[in-house]
C-alpha cells in the first residue's frame, strides 16, 4: 500500500536552517523558492572539431547494428549521462556526475550538434545526473541532493542567468548523512499524472537492517513521487537498490525501471534488472534478493516480502543497466515501436567485462517482456577487455532517431535507419 511521507526534516536528521514549517508539513520536499544562488558565470563552450571527435568516430566503424542502421557522431559532450530533449526545440540537456549540465544544439536539423555549452553557468551544481521534462516544456534537474525547475529552459538557454526555481531544497532529497559517494546519480520522469518521478539509489552494497526502516519511509532504495512544486511527497516503489533509469509505458501509463545488483557476489550472479511496476506501494526484493531470484548472504536467515516483485526481465550480470526510453518515433521499423531501448554501461565487478551496448526489449500484447537482445555493441573491445565507449543512456530524437551518450568517450552518438 503507497505510504505518503509525513516525517518532518528535523526528525530525518536535516539542519534547521534547511527545514521549514512547510516543508516539515510535507515531507522533506519544500515549495518552490525563486532564487538559487550560484558561483561560476561564465558559460562554457565544447569544441566540436576536437582530435578526440576523430578517435571516437574511429571506435563507431567498430559498432554492429541491424541491417538497415547506421551510426554517427552527434556531439562531443564531457561525461555525458542522461539526457533530456526539449519537446519544443529538441535542444538536448545532458546531465553529468560532476558539476556541469550541457545543452546540445543541432540548429540546421542536420542529425549533427553545432554547438554544445554548459547551461544554468551561473548554478553551482553537485552531481546534476537527472534531466526530465514536463509536458508544458519545464525542465526538472535532479542533483544528489536537490531539484531544481527551469520553466523556460528552451528559451532562455542561451544566457548564463537562466531563471530556475527549487523544487527541493539543498539536503531535502534524502538527509545529508546519507550522502554518499556511491549510488548518487538520480534520474528522474514526468509521470501520466503529470508528478515529477525520482529513484534514490540507497548508498551501501547491501542495506544493513537497522537503516530498512528509515529507508522505507523516506524512499532510499525506491522511487518517490512528489507534485512538480514539490509538494505531498510520496513512496511510490521500493525494494530497489539503485535504479538509474526509468520510463513510463504510453501505451498504459506502467512505470518500468532498470536496477543495479549487488556486487562481490560473483561473475555470474546476481542477474541486471529491467522491472515493471503495474501500481504503486510494490515492494522489488532488495536486500533480500541480490538481483533477480538470488538471495544475498546477509539477509539469507531472513524472511524475504511474501509480495516483492521480481523483474520482468533479467539481464547479464554485472552489465550495469542505466538508462532506457519507450521507443515512440516513426523512423524505425514496426518491430521495434512501443519497445524498450537500454544502455548496459558496464561494470567494474566482473573478471570477463560485459556490457557497454544498447539493448532492446520488445512488448507482448498484454505489456509484458520476457528478453532483451543487443541492439548496438562493440564499444567493448573481446581482445583486451577494455572499455572503447560506456552507453549511459537513450533518448529518442523528434525525427524518430535515438541518441545515445557515453561518458566514457565524452560523446552523444545518433542511431538513424
């Protein structure tokens, strides 16, 4: 059953100077406040004609598609993550896990960015991994600890004071002794009913009782859902150890979601995830389970939810599944609309690596999968065992084309057929 968070900032261990009546009433998200300070002013610029554009599309020959594909260069971007593309322009935000979010132009709609600088210059931002757009064109940013609005980003990209307002405070995501190095990266989504959607990786390998509880109510280790003013926050899902992608399905509104599993745990196990929640209050297994069907070593003794959800698909594991979109173009064949595009980033916790390639999942009539096959892979070289390209995420174009980004190579590439 959706549990709604009433627990009040100050409990949750917050500063008093970051909790306020209001946002005590709702939970640790506050009401918007029209001003964020920021440091840098300068707006960066990305040289496109960098000697590294020549290596990376060196790497892109290497790249095995379906007959029909093709693959290009769309943009140099420095550790390029998620992406968001504005419904208006289709100019591109990208988000990073350092300090920068990026907007990418293709200005003469030639499938190639002309320019790529950094956005919001005057924002100090720390790990601003989730990009995520409303229906009426505002763009959501999700640090690691913040939310911030950008009501008119499409419009006013170009210029280093870019109004935004706070969504959620500094601190009011989760409470700052839970920050962690680990597990940080948010993503975020608009919902069908239209509530802003955020999945809060929980910071250990493996959670350790005595934090289950807290966990639960705040969200860490779930998605939370909160209006797009931050308000009436609540647990939507959990039982999840640290998602970094999520879409929902247009054809019913269903929210999917890929999981990162446990490590140290072997080559083999535990299973990737890529799961399906029909409703909200479902609980997906973690910690009792590592991944998929196997249960960790530190809550063997323990009775697993009789009602935890397991994935619809199970992925290799150790390919570290990231981010993923609903195919929803026209440009692709048939086969491949109202299906799932992934990326496998790949991980460090394997001895043979794997990953670093686009999957793709296909839909059953009734809305359930049951396997994923490669889409585009070579980014791992089989030889050595080194990475060449990391995919981060996917995120389709207007013109029914999907971008993928690598922060490995600093790159967005473009898949066309």
């Amino acid at each position: 059953m959706l549990e709604r968070i009433v627990v009040s900032a100050l409990a949750l261990g917050l500063s008093a100077a970051g909790a306020t009546a209001s946002a005590a009433d709702a939970g640790l998200a506050t009401p918007p406040n029209p001003q964020v300070a920021g440091v840098s002013p300068a707006a960066e610029i990305v040289k496109q004609t960098d000697p590294d554009a020549d290596d990376v599309r060196k790497v892109l020959k290497r790249i095995r598609l379906p007959t029909g594909f093709k693959i290009g260069l769309y943009a140099v971007v420095p550790g390029a993550r998620h992406m968001a593309v504005g419904p208006t322009t289709g100019v591109v935000f990208v988000g990073t896990t350092e300090s920068k979010v990026w907007a990418v132009t293709d200005r003469d709609h030639d499938g190639v960015a002309d320019e790529v600088k950094s956005f919001a210059p005057t924002i100090d931002f720390v790990i601003p991994n989730g990009v995520c757009f409303s229906k009426n064109g505002t763009l959501y940013i999700v640090e690691q600890n913040r939310v911030l609005a950008f009501p008119s980003a499409e419009s006013d990209y170009e210029r280093p004071d870019v109004p935004a307002s706070v969504v959620v405070e500094q601190g009011g995501l989760i409470p700052a002794a839970e920050e962690s190095d680990g597990h940080s990266a948010r993503v975020c989504r608009i919902g069908p009913d239209d509530r802003l959607y955020i999945a809060l990786g929980q910071p250990y390998n493996v959670a350790p009782p005595e934090k289950l509880e807290g966990y639960r109510k705040i969200g860490i280790g779930g998605i939370v859902r909160l209006d797009r003013d931050g308000r009436n926050r609540e647990v939507y899902a959990w039982g999840i150890r640290n998602s970094v992608g999520m879409d929902f399905n247009p054809a019913n509104g269903e929210l999917w979601f890929t999981d990162n599993q446990v490590d140290r745990m072997g080559d083999d196990i535990p299973p990737g995830e890529l799961n399906r929640a029909t409703g909200p209050g479902q609980q997906f297994g973690f910690p009792w389970y590592g991944g998929g069907h196997v249960r960790t070593r530190e809550y063997r003794e323990s009775a697993p939810p009789a009602d935890a959800v397991f994935p619809q698909v199970e992925e290799i594991a150790h390919a570290a599944d990231l981010g993923m979109t609903f195919y929803t173009g026209k440009m692709y064949p048939e086969a491949y609309r109202g299906g799932i595009f992934s990326a496998q980033h790949g991980s460090w916790n394997r001895t043979t690596p794997v990953g670093a390639r686009v999957m793709f999942t296909p839909l059953s009539a009734d809305g359930s999968a049951t396997a994923s096959t490669p889409f585009a892979e070579g980014w791992l070289d089989s030889a050595s065992g080194d990475y060449l390209g990391r995919p981060v995420d996917v995120a389709p174009l207007p013109d029914g084309s999907l971008l993928v980004s690598d922060d490995t190579a600093g790159a967005i590439y473009r898949i066309w057929y």
